[in-house]
C-alpha cells in the first residue's frame, strides 16, 4: 500500500513539473506560435517605405525650365577691366556651332570698347534670355555651363577648360549652372558702346521649348 502510494505521489509530481515547464517556456517547436517578425508588424499610417530607406533625403532636380529664366539669378559679375581701342580694330568671326550645321558670320567693323569680367554661377545659377552687342569670347575655368541658343534650341555644355564665341548682335540665348556645383567663367565682351553695358537682359523667354 505504502509502495503504491509513493509511485502515485511520483506520478502527479512528474505531471506539475512537465504543466510548469510547458507555461515557462512555452510550446514546443512545430507548435503554432504568434508571427512577430518584421514583416509582420504593420508600419503606421503616416509612415512610408521610402521614409524606413531614408529616399526622403535625397532629392533630384530636373534641369531648370527655359521660360522662367528671365533676368539673372545667382550669378555673381565681377567686372575685371574696361577699355577703349585707340587704334581701329575690324574682326570677323565665323561660328559653326558642334552638331550643326549652320555657320553664323559675325563682322565687327570697329570693335568701340572691350569688357572683360568673371562670372561666378551658383547651382541652378542662371543668365536669363539676353544678347550682346558684339562678339563674346567666354572661357570655363571650372564647373560646366549650359548654353541654348534661340537658333536651334540644343543644349551645349560647356566644361572646365573649354571655350566658346558667342557672336552676339542679336543672337538670343540663355546660360545656365545645371552641374550641382559652382561654375565659373571669364568673358570678354567686344564692340560694347562705350559706357554701355555688354549684356541686354530681355524680359520676354526665347522661343524655345520650356
């Protein structure tokens, strides 16, 4: 009798401790538990993928639209030197512009005063639509500059080291910092007036498209 009663105490003892182990340390593997993972923890409402991948901070800008580029934003002009020639100086300049196939002739029958000048272009920088009296001679010391001229309406980019004339006397066009860095330019203006300015900002867009 004593015999059974120790087996049975046993019995029920190896029970409590298999119910106490069960609630500690819960189901076995294969049993179901509840999914807690990552993906399946529902993201807040005001809360996107694009902000859990940090894309909220980078941003790109599209190249500036041609039609709001009137006056001049975030350039800096310094003016270098200004001069007039005493002597009597004529200078034809004939310019095919690259991938065309147009030649434009610019005569300079007196080249009046000359202007030269560094202008520094900010990012998004621009020198709205506008012309030059006369010839322009400009050099890329650093950055790229953009330039679209009325005449066919393609975009050139200009890079450090780099030069391009502009023949100016009515040729409308646009220059503009696209790059994302500063660009930096010297220009020399001929056939200015004198005491008159080498660029004619206009107030209306070229006929281009935006």
């Amino acid at each position: 009798m004593l015999k059974y009663a120790l087996n049975l105490t046993y019995t029920i003892s190896l029970i409590l401790l298999f119910a106490v182990s069960f609630v500690c340390i819960g189901p076995a593997d294969g049993d179901e538990r509840e999914n807690t993972s990552p993906e399946a923890i529902a993201l807040p409402a005001n809360i996107t993928l694009d902000d859990r991948i940090g894309a909220k901070d980078i941003s790109v800008s599209p190249d500036p639209a041609l039609d709001d580029m009137i006056g001049m934003e975030n350039v800096t002009v310094e003016p270098l030197a200004r001069g007039e020639f005493p002597d009597r100086i004529a200078k034809a300049f004939s310019i095919t512009l690259d991938g065309s196939s147009h030649t434009t002739e610019a005569d300079v029958a007196d080249a009046a005063e000359v202007v030269t000048a560094e202008l520094t272009f900010e990012p998004d920088g621009f020198v709205g639509w506008h012309t030059h009296p006369g010839p322009a001679i400009v050099t890329v010391t650093s950055g790229t500059l953009t330039i679209v001229n009325e005449l066919d309406c393609v975009e050139r980019k200009y890079e450090e080291g780099q030069s391009f004339v502009d023949p100016g006397q009515g040729n409308v066009h646009v220059g503009y910092n696209a790059s994302g860095e500063e660009t930096r330019i010297y220009a020399i203006f001929f056939d200015v007036p004198p005491g008159g300015e080498p660029t004619d900002l206009l107030d209306e867009p070229g006929n281009c498209p935006a």
